[in-house]
C-alpha cells in the first residue's frame, strides 16, 4: 500500500494522500504463491492499481524506508510528512533516514523497488556533495503526494497509546546491527519516540535538538 489516511474518527477516515497514489502491492516472501492472491489482487482492483512483486522483500522496504524516515520525523515533531520534509533543519534528518536504510539494504544485498514508478535509491541515494544536495532537494518534491499525511505512530502518541516504532525505525537498526551497518539517526528516533511515550517529551520541532548535528 503506498497511501495514506488519518482517522479523524470511528468510522471516518481523510485520505491524506492525492487520490492518483491509491496502489497496492502484492507479494509473497516466499518463493510459494498463494493460491488466492489473484482474487485479493481482484478486490483491491476496485480502489487503485494493483502489482504483483516479484521482488517482495525489496518492495517491503521501500514502504519501510517511506516510514522510517516520514513516519518517523512526523511522530517526533507532531507533524505532517510535507511539515517534515520543508524545513531544511529536519529535511536533512529526513535524507539521513533514508540514507541509513538505503545502505542497510545495500549491506544486506536487498534490491529496493521503486515506489509508484520512482526509483528511489536512484533519486536519493548520494555519494558526493553534488548528489547529496539534489537529494536533499528532491525531498520535498518526492513527498508533495503525501505533504498532508500525518504519521499513524504521531496518532498513536495524541490518543497517549504506544506506537509501533520498533517495528519501523527499530526494525532498520536491528537489520542494520545484523549486517553491521551503523543507523545512528534510526536509534536516535526509537529513542524520542519512546521518551515521548513515557511523558518525558512531546511530539515538537523542539527535539531536532536531540539529533546528532547534520552537515
């Protein structure tokens, strides 16, 4: 699923991305396909667009790199992903976001799909300046679907509930300690994240301050 929603309550949802974005995809981790995935691929045809993966752990984190870094940054500073993305100050923890997941998967060998035609590694990965600046450039622009998207995790916090960090931006740094891989920035948001769940913080631009400094 490469959309988004927010509940703004029972029984009412906002689609939050532009209505052009409703696709789906379909897969299987295994090299077994299921027997019904044809009749699910039927059922979702009636909302948007609908791929089969043959790639499906790289199409899972292409949707885990979208959540690490924009779900991410929109739970720690209780905002939006195009809110996340438009200062430079958090756009930059944004690029580094993605750029940890970028280089776990290359570490472990996993090829990342492209996201609705793009190709994200393409776009936003970068080994020099000239790249780097593009990249962070882009951000915004790669995002402007999703700009009013707020983060399923920042709902969570609002409602005091625990979110599922760990499962997101938890997940690429134990992927990346498997493969040895540093993710500093991931650690750093699973830490907010959980000091946010505690009381000890809340959801605000103020916690840019708790990230190492970005150059």
């Amino acid at each position: 699923m490469a959309w988004g929603a927010t509940m703004l309550q029972p029984g009412v949802c906002e689609l939050t991305s532009a209505p052009d974005a409703l696709s789906f995809s379909l897969g299987s981790i295994s090299d077994k396909k299921s027997k019904h995935i044809g009749e699910v691929k039927r059922l979702l045809e009636m909302m948007g667009s609908v791929d089969i993966e043959e790639n499906f752990i790289g199409t899972r984190w292409s949707k885990l790199l979208i959540n690490a870094s924009f779900s991410g940054m929109s739970a720690v500073l209780g905002c939006t992903f195009g809110q996340a993305a438009a200062p430079k100050a958090s756009r930059k923890i944004v690029q580094a976001l993605i750029k940890e997941c970028i280089d776990v998967c290359a570490a472990a060998s996993i090829r990342i799909e492209p996201v609705q035609g793009k190709d994200i590694v393409k776009l936003l990965d970068y080994k020099s300046g000239l790249k780097k600046a593009i990249s962070l450039f882009i951000i915004p622009i790669a995002i402007r679907k999703h700009a009013k998207l707020k983060a399923s995790m920042l709902q969570d916090l609002e409602k005091g509930k625990l979110t599922e960090v760990d499962a997101i931006n938890g997940a690429v740094s134990a992927y990346g300690r498997k493969v040895g891989c540093p993710t500093p920035i991931n650690d750093c948001v699973v830490d907010i994240i959980h000091r946010i769940e505690r009381g000890e913080l809340s959801p605000s631009a103020d916690n840019l301050k708790l990230f190492p400094k970005m150059h």
